[in-house]
C-alpha cells in the first residue's frame, strides 16, 4: 500500500488521474467564507453561495470521471452564517483557541452582504450543495450527522450551539460496493445477541496504540464485528492537531467510511472488490470479551439478527480476471492536514491525496510518515 500527497489545485490535478480508479472518495472541502488558505483562486471565497456550490460540482463531476461505477463518496459539509460588516480577524481560530497557523496565511474571513440573504441567516450550504450534485447526477444515498460531543464554544444567546455537521454518502449508481458488516455497531440491547465485540483481530494490523494511540479507532481489518446495522448518527469527539491545521478530521470520522466504501482487496487488473464470505451459526448466548455468555432465555430471539453469528471465511473475487490481490484506493481531492491518508494506510488501503497549499501538503506528508515509521510509503508530488 502507498499514500500520495499531490500539491495542486484538485481541479486540475484530477485531470490528469485514472478514470475509474478510486473505491471510495473521503473529503471536506472548505467551508464558504469561512477560511482564507492564502492562495489565490481557492474554493470557498467565491462571491456568492450559488458560485461555491457551482465550483464543488465542478470538482465533483471530475471525481465521478476517476471514481470506479461502483464507488461511493463521504463528503463532510459545515455551514455558514450571513453577517453585516465586521472586521476579519488577521489569525486563524481553532476549535479549542489556539491561534497558530503554518506561514502566518491561514486567516478566519465572514460571509458579508449575500444577495437574497438577510444578516444572520443560516445559508445552508451543505444542503444546497447535496440537491445540486444530486441533479448533476449522483445519487444522494444518506445524510449522516456527526455529532460533536466537544463542539467549538460560541458566544451566542439567541440560538444553540452548534454541534454537528453532515457527512453525505453518495454514489454513481443505484447499486454500489458497501461493506455494512465492517462498521456495525453494538447492540442497543445485548439480549438481542452480541455486545458488538470484534472476532477475528488479523495479527498483521498495528492497532491505534501502536500508529499514533487516537482513540476510537478499531483495531482490526475485514475481522468480524457482531452487532447491529450502523445507525445514521456518529458521536465523535473533535481532536485539536499540534501543527494548527483549522479543520482537521478526527481519525475515528474517516474510518467507517473507508471500512464501509473501500476494500481491503480488489483485483489487480481490474480493481473489482474482493467480496466477503460469511458462514453463520446459531448464538447460544451473548458475547463478550472472554467468549459466549449462556443466557436463558436466548430462545426468546429466535430468527432475530442476535442469534446469529456471522463469521468471515475469507474475501473472493467478483471478477473472473484471475489476477493478483492489490489493496483498494482512496481519495480525498481536499487532503488539509492528510488525516484521509493516514487511517487509510492504517487500514491498508492505498491513498490519493491532493491539497492545494504547500504548507499544509508538507505536513500531512510529515504526518503521515510520523504515524506509519518505516513501513509507510508516501510519495510527495
């Protein structure tokens, strides 16, 4: 597996990538009007709500060209509030008030004087941009909130604080490669069957103690997790990053995506998944960390998803190539300070990622080498 840090505005350098290529695209472009990056003809200080939402589908109509027909894209969206006057401040603002920012040209900028929009409304951006690339096409699949049980603080008495923003799944086709199985999560209720422990833990992953200790991160890949289908609300916790990137994805974010959108293995002619085979068996109790816990009354859930143990057999082509394994691929067109990159060489995957300011391209290729040592390979374009 290898991760590549591309320096460029993603407009162009997506131009040059492989059509159909990538499993799954993972990114947060930035937020209107609400960050000035210091290069000149960066997304998000367009003029107008309507122009941002028209550059992002121009981006996206390029992703869709080197995006596999059965890939899907997470794409994390913050909003925007109109304001009247003001004065920008000159340093970037952390979620946590730090206020450092790598060459002085990270700057915190307002949307002033939209047309149509009166002070203090909320834009909606994430919205508008979700409805325009649906009628360009893709299909709109889901709305997931993260929740942030450590939002930033804000000083406001007439509203709530904010607290979530929206990831949106979308995909080129109405069927698509979805690994439900790798991201499920507990049981609400443990009679139903399984505390949502993960079997199978592969020996050759790392684990989150031992590539950077972010907590959250679950320690397996293609194992299998007893539990529920994930639900369409993520409780993640913002993490501050010493090298004062503003927006910086918590690890724990980007990981279900990548489990759920991007295989571990495809073929390496084509890039077709490797499918997941299962054998299932009948739960005689709940699970828990040291096995199967009888329980009495287990008969009660007869033909519930509790009272079935799926186990992974192995992963099989979907191809009739007949080529070699290669490690799926990722891509983040926005790659900020290369969290994107980072959980996915976590989970052996391969990684794609473009930014457009150099400073912020170095650290996310620093970062990256930081967290994998020696066995990481992250190329710098």
């Amino acid at each position: 597996m290898s991760v590549s840090v591309i320096t460029g505005d993603c407009r162009d350098v997506l131009a040059t990538l492989p059509a159909k290529h990538f499993h799954t695209c993972v990114t947060s472009p930035p937020y209107f009007g609400l960050r000035d990056y210091g290069v000149d003809g960066q997304i998000g200080l367009e003029p107008t709500p309507d122009e941002f939402v028209g550059e992002l589908v121009k981006v996206f109509r390029e992703v869709r060209r080197v995006l596999r027909d059965d890939g899907t894209v997470w794409l994390n969206l913050g909003d925007s509030y109109a304001r009247q006057g003001g004065k920008t401040s000159g340093v970037s603002r952390h979620w946590d008030g730090r206020t450092s920012d790598p060459g002085g040209q990270h700057h915190t900028r307002h949307v002033d004087n939209l047309e149509g929009l009166k002070p203090k409304d909320l834009i909606g951006i994430p919205w508008r941009v979700a409805f325009a690339l649906q009628a360009d096409g893709w299909y709109l699949r889901q709305d997931i909130i993260w929740s942030k049980p450590n939002p930033m603080p804000e000083s406001v008495t007439d509203r709530c604080t904010k607290a979530h923003e929206y990831i949106f799944l979308l995909s080129k086709s109405p069927r698509y490669w979805f690994d439900a199985k790798a991201i499920a999560e507990p049981f609400a209720d443990e009679r139903m069957g399984a505390s949502g422990v993960v079997h199978g833990v592969p020996e050759a992953y790392a684990g989150a103690a031992g590539r950077g200790g972010d907590q959250g991160l679950s320690k397996f890949n293609g194992a299998d997790r007893t539990g529920r289908n994930r639900r369409s609300v993520w409780t993640v916790a913002t993490q501050p990053f010493s090298q004062a990137h503003f927006a910086t994805f918590p690890p724990a974010l980007i990981e279900p995506c990548i489990l759920a959108g991007c295989p571990a293995q495809c073929c390496e002619a084509c890039g077709a998944p490797y499918e997941r085979q299962v054998e299932r068996g009948a739960v005689t109790g709940r699970h828990d960390a040291g096995g199967v816990v009888g329980m009495a009354d287990a008969g009660m859930y007869s033909g519930r998803a509790g009272n079935t143990e799926i186990k992974t057999t192995g992963f099989a082509p979907t191809c009739t190539c007949g080529a070699g394994i290669a490690d799926g691929n990722v891509l983040d067109p926005f790659g900020g300070a290369g969290t994107t990159g980072m959980v996915a060489d976590r989970l052996q995957r391969n990684a794609t990622l473009i930014e457009l300011n150099p400073a912020y391209a170095k650290i996310a290729h620093d970062r990256m080498i930081d967290d994998g040592g020696m066995f990481t390979e992250v190329a710098a374009e």
